[in-house]
C-alpha cells in the first residue's frame, strides 16, 4: 500500500512538473529575413561567421570592433564572398569597455535600423599561465572585456529591444565558454569571466521573461580563430604541456566557427539557452550545470531527469583523472 502511493505521490508531482514546464513560453524567431542584429566583435572569429550566416538570411547588420582596419575588412569580405550589398552591413568603431563609446554605437545603429537581435561577441584571451605570473594589466584587459563589456552592451541595448520586442520576438545572444560551466585549468581570470558571464545570462533571462526576448549562451569550445591562434603561439612551455595534458587542447583539432555560428543563429531562432560544443557535451554538461532554471521542454527535462545520476558519477570520476593529471604534471613526471 505504502509503495503504492508513493508511486502516486512521484507520478503526481511529474506531472506537476512537465505541465509547469509546458507552460513556459519561449521566443521564437522564424527567420533573420529583414531583421536588424547587432553583433559586437563582429569583424572577426565567431562574431564574423555569426554576421555571415545572418546575410545569408537576407539579414541586415551592424559590426563592432575597436579596429577601424578590421571592420573595412570585415566589410568588405562578407559583400565579396556573399555578394551583398554594402547597404546591408553598417560598421561602427567602439570599444566594449567604454560604456560611453558602445552607448553611442548602440544609438546611431538604431538610428539606423530598429534592432530585433543582440550578439555581444567582443571577448579575448591571453596567455595560459598560474594566476600569480599573469601581469595586472591582463587581468584588468580580460575582466573589462570579457564580462564588464557585455554587461555594458547589454545595458545600452536594452530599452531600445523591448521597445522592438513589442512588435515581435527579438533575441540576444552572449559569449561564454566551455569554461562558464567548469574550469580550464592555468585560466583563472578567463575562467572567472566566463562563469560571470554565465550568472549574468541567466539573471538577464529571469529579467526579460515578461517580455518576447530570448536569452542564448553560447559556450563554445577551443574554436578555430586567430584570437586562439595567438594565444596558442604565446603560451610558454609548461602552460602548453599542461593544457594539451589536462585540458586536451590539440591546436590541429578546433572547432570549427562556421559549423559554430550555424548552430549559435539556429539556436536562437529556437529561444534555446544554452549552446555548446556538440549534442554529447550539450547534455552533460546542461544536465550538471541546470541547478533551478527550467528546460525549454518536458521532453528535455525527461531526459536530463534520466541522464542526472550517470552525469553525475561521470564527473566524479572526470575530476579524479583531471586531479591526477595535476599532480603528474606539478610533480614533472
């Protein structure tokens, strides 16, 4: 009798859940068709390919950079490989970490066109080391662009893409990492960026549920950009054994920025939250990194009810092996 209701009781409360979750409204974009998206560190890496897969929707754009250069660039190749016209992309020169510089971008660009998409791609790394070798200024460099500038961004942005989300679904698309929901090991202040720009995502879409805008995280994994190029060519002898090691970073296998940008615009199109490396590491890691905030569906939170305690016990014994892996390495076996 007692197994019974208890069966009752759990049957009860899930379908309490799915149906609360069947509730949940979530933006949804049809297509890019006409739509106006901003995209800060849009002359290069993933906010590049982002910008071209949004011209090949017959989408209009507005790229931000701090490199005048790269922004003639950026132009200039996206009209040449996809034979658009200049009138479609706008470019404006601005630096994230200056509310006052990326305040004005925001407001001639809506000037220009009503936005109906934000992608705040501005983001850089540095050098793989042990926080104590990592000068100051680096420190501040990836702490105000990283996280301080996309707050910024989204800060400017805001009261212009409520006002447009009246008319229809609008979305706003982030920059994290794989490092926003664990740790890359000898990136410390890179890794503290991105798990702030992942707290910041998920009070943003608390914040926006009454209104038609969609909140994306993009959390990619090492990508094939020159920025990642860079900071492989500069990293000393032991950060490089210790993240091929440790943090399995093979310069010859990254992910590539095109497949990426598809799926990031898809994504948003879908209103979906979070978007990583593949499906396989999607589940994993979502599963383990969901904590109170709802899945976009009762399927999905079938699954990752399912999937929690395999998910679970896999990190348990991942952690073990990335332990080990520090010890041998420290130990300079």
């Amino acid at each position: 009798m007692s197994w019974g209701v208890g069966l009752a009781i759990s049957l009860g409360f899930l379908y309490l859940l799915v149906k609360s979750v069947g509730r949940n409204s979530y933006c949804k974009i049809k297509s890019f068709k006409g739509k106006h998206v901003f995209i800060t560190g849009g002359s290069s890496g993933i906010g590049l390919n982002i910008a071209k897969q949004v011209i090949n929707e017959e989408g209009f754009l507005t790229l931000v950079s701090f490199s005048e250069e790269e922004l003639k660039t950026a132009k200039a190749e996206i009209t040449k490989e996809l034979g658009c016209s200049t009138q479609r992309i706008n470019t404006m020169f601005a630096d994230v970490r200056d509310y006052t510089s990326i305040h004005r971008a925001v407001e001639e660009s809506v000037q220009w066109r009503p936005v109906d998409a934000l992608v705040c791609c501005a983001g850089i790394v540095r050098r793989s080391d042990f926080i104590e070798n990592i000068p100051a200024p680096d420190i501040e460099m990836l702490v105000s662009t990283n996280l301080i500038g996309t707050i910024y961004t989204v800060h400017a942005m805001l009261p212009f893409i409520k006002e447009r989300s009246k008319k229809h679904a609008c979305c706003i698309v982030l920059l994290g990492s794989m490092s926003s929901l664990h740790v890359l090991f000898l990136n410390s202040i890179y890794t503290t960026t991105k798990h702030g720009v992942l707290g910041f995502a998920r009070a943003l879409r608390l914040e926006l549920v009454p209104y038609n805008i969609s909140v994306t995280l993009i959390c990619p994994s090492f990508v094939r950009t020159r920025m990642v190029a860079i900071a492989s060519d500069q990293m000393a002898d032991h950060a490089r054994e210790a993240m091929e090691k440790i943090c399995k970073f093979d310069i010859n296998k990254l992910e590539d920025p095109v497949d990426l940008a598809k799926r990031i615009l898809q994504s948003a199109k879908e209103g979906r939250f979070l978007v990583t490396k593949n499906a396989f590491v999607d589940t994993f890691l979502v599963v383990l990194c969901r904590g109170a905030f709802p899945p976009e569906s009762p399927l999905i939170l079938a699954k990752e009810l399912l999937l929690y305690i395999p998910c679970r016990l896999i990190s348990l014994i991942a952690d073990a092996q990335t332990r080990r892996a520090i010890l041998k390495f420290a130990s300079g076996d």
